[in-house]
C-alpha cells in the first residue's frame, strides 16, 4: 500500500501541482496517496491488456485506451491514476487534457502488494459511485480478474474467459485468462 503523505486534506488540483518525481500520486477521499513504481510483472499485465483492448475500442468506436501516468479526478477530493482505462466516445471532440474526461467506460487496476487495499476497496468504491460500468482488478499472482459494477457488493472472480460487452449490439471482447496470465508471469506454453 502507499504510504500517505502527512497533509490529510488534499484535492485533485493540489496533487495535480505537484512537481513530477516518477511516483504517482492519488487522493482517495482527501488524502494524498504516493506509490514507487510498479513491477516487471505488474507492467507486462498493463501492456498486455492495452494491446488487446485498444484494437477491439478503436474498431467499435468506443473510445480511447489509456495508460497512467493520468490525472483522472472524479471529485475534488478524489484524483485516481487507473493502470488501463477507457475514455468513451462522447458528443464532444477527442479530450484534449485530463480535465476534460468525465467518464470511464471501464478502469483496470493491476494490483502490486503495496496498492491491494487501496485498489479493492477505497478506489473500488469510488469508481463505483462515479458511474463507471465496470471496474477490473487484475491479481497476476492468484491468476485472476475480479470484476466491479457499479451496484456489486461482491466482485465477479473470472478465471477462465473474461468476456467485456460494453454497449448494447456491439460484439463482446473475450479475453482468455489463462493465455493472458501464462503471458504475463512468462510460463506461456
């Protein structure tokens, strides 16, 4: 877990004034939260997922894949960096800053042993309550996504096939989980 900075009343924009120092920094609920950077592993599950998602996105034209670094604020209280996320297609133009994301169509947490807690919980519930359709925390250890919706009280564990159908007559994405974690943790056969 990362450790919290001293000053207890952080906001989004103070976070956002920081200068960078290759960590990140989040505010869950009005305290700053700083973490190192992830693992070989952790990394691996983030690019593997970009590259299968960001074809499937562009081609129903979803929206736009992403990768934190991001400063993704959901409140004034509330800036969170998702390892993998979808910025959807709105009304408007492409966003042209982090300000300008208002919504998530899904957000994807690859957890690391210091970010467990604050990923299964405190930012799970918060990107509940924001209205995001779904919400993966992604645990390559115990080789499996444990996925959120908005109204769960307990995540969904999928082990096998991962299957994302994020708009009504657009064909589902199927990921297959153990190809996946046999990629990520360099066992694939």
């Amino acid at each position: 877990m990362g450790m919290p900075a001293q000053h207890t009343d952080w906001t989004a924009e103070m976070a956002i004034a920081l200068p960078y120092d290759g960590k990140r920094s989040e505010v869950l609920d009005g305290e700053l939260v700083v973490t190192p950077a992830p693992s070989w592993v952790h990394q691996t599950a983030v690019e593997e997922l970009y590259v299968l998602l960001r074809p499937y996105v562009a081609e129903h034209g979803l929206g736009w894949v992403k990768l934190s670094p991001a400063d993704i604020v959901l409140a004034p209280k509330r800036l969170v960096q998702p390892d993998v996320f979808v910025v959807p297609r709105g009304e408007a133009q492409r966003p042209s800053a982090w300000s300008d994301v208002r919504s998530l169509l899904l957000a994807i947490e690859v957890l690391s042993p210091r970010t467990a807690y604050n990923d299964r919980h405190r930012k799970r519930r918060m990107y509940q309550e924001f209205g995001v359709p779904e919400y993966w925390i992604v645990d390559a250890e115990a080789r499996h996504v444990e996925r959120w919706r908005p109204e769960d009280s307990a995540p969904e564990i999928v082990r096998e096939e991962l299957v994302w159908a994020p708009r009504v007559g657009v064909p589902s994405l199927s990921i297959d989980l153990q190809a996946f974690f046999g990629t990520v943790n360099d066992d694939a056969t």
